[in-house]
C-alpha cells in the first residue's frame, strides 16, 4: 500500500495522472487488501463469489 501511495504522490507532484496495475479481478493491489478485510469478520462458508475470489488472489 505505501508503495502506491508513493507513486500516487509522485505523480501528482509531477502533474501526471497515476494509473494503478489492475489485478484479474478489477482491483488493485491497494483495493484488494482494503476490502479483503471483511473476509477475516465472516466465516468462509459466508463469502460471497467476489470475496472468495479476493481470497485466492491473496
């Protein structure tokens, strides 16, 4: 996460628009473990198709 919060910060201070590395799922790697935390408050038999598939890409 800070890696992309770098490069988010660097191209602002260069007047660029930062373009985050999509994952299969549409996510990025930021996105990904920001709503992957839901998956530790359900039991795995309560995911939804996204969450699982959020937790076979970690």
């Amino acid at each position: 996460m800070d890696l992309e919060n770098q490069s988010i910060i660097k191209a602002k201070e260069e007047n660029k628009k930062y373009f985050a590395e999509l994952l299969p799922n549409g996510d990025s790697k930021k996105q990904l473990l920001a709503r992957s935390r839901y998956l530790l408050y359900k039991s795995r038999e309560k995911w939804t198709e996204s969450q699982n598939e959020r937790a076979n890409d970690l």
